[in-house]
C-alpha cells in the first residue's frame, strides 16, 4: 500500500495539475445532510482560487449560500499506476459581477473551445445573453490533498485491482 508521502504532489506540481485539469468536481453541503457532487468546468487565479460560473437559482449556490464550505475535486487516470489527483478544500464566495463570471466562462470553456474576445470587449447584449441569470463563485483553498500513483517504482504498483 503506497503512503501518502510517496504519492504526494509538491506546491508546483499541484499549480500545473489544477491549471491543466479541465472539469472540477463541487461538492456542496446539501439542504438534507448529504453531499451534492456536480461537474464544473472552471478557470483558475495565480493564488489558486478557483472560480467557476453557474446559474444564480441553482441548487449549489443555495447549499453555498446556506453553508459555504465545499470541497472541490480535480482528478484523472484510468489505470491505478496513472491515478492522480487533487482535492481542495475551501470556502466558496458568490460574485455577481457580471464581467468577472463571462470572463471565467470564457476561461473555463477557452479550454475546449475556440477561443472568445475576453468580457470587456465584448457588447452588453452579448453577455448578458451569456451570464444574465449566472453568478460565479469563487473557492478560496484552506487546504489541498494531492495523489500521483505515477511517482510510485513499478514493481510497487499492482497489475490488476
């Protein structure tokens, strides 16, 4: 069984994990006591915050706003000795400015996509047809788990699970 320091990601290689990574997974403190888990595409800051923009009536800004402590999951592999990861726990924040939550938008779907004219140079109409009903939200670190079963010696890492 590999220990937690053999797997471990240091500060950089978490910063070029999260910056590559493309969907994090939110998990919110539901109105009943169970997680609510949900796949976000996002955009990151040079500090870490990670910030992603949905619709302002979803279930996950009212967990948030009702409790805003969230753990967010960004992770990749399909066999054990590719299996990595990165859990961030954080406090969210929700934002309705309106240029922030398109350019995070823009960020967040530049990744896939062709790339879009950053917020500012874009029309009124233009983003409020893309952001009028959403708000980003930004989650702010106060801590982080990392994994990277790549780092572990072949002969360590199981042939089949």
């Amino acid at each position: 069984m590999p220990r937690a320091d053999d797997i471990r990601m240091n500060d950089g290689e978490v910063r070029e994990y999260l910056r590559n990574g493309h969907t994090v997974i939110l998990v919110s403190n539901g109105r009943k006591g169970f997680p609510h888990a949900v796949p976000m595409f996002y955009g990151i800051d040079d500090d870490l915050t990670i910030r992603f923009a949905t619709y302002g009536s979803s279930q996950k800004v009212k967990n948030i706003e009702r409790d805003s402590r969230v753990t967010l999951l960004v992770e990749s592999g399909s066999a054990y000795d590719e299996l990595a990861g990165v859990m961030v726990e954080g406090e969210a924040e929700i934002v309705t400015d309106l240029d922030a939550t398109v350019d995070t938008m823009i960020e967040a779907m530049g990744k896939t996509e062709n790339p879009i004219p950053p917020a500012a140079d874009l029309p009124l109409e233009v983003k409020q047809q893309m952001a009028g009903k959403r708000v980003l939200i930004r989650v702010r670190p106060k801590r982080f788990l990392s994994w990277d079963h790549g780092k572990l010696p072949r002969s360590k890492t199981p042939s089949a699970l």
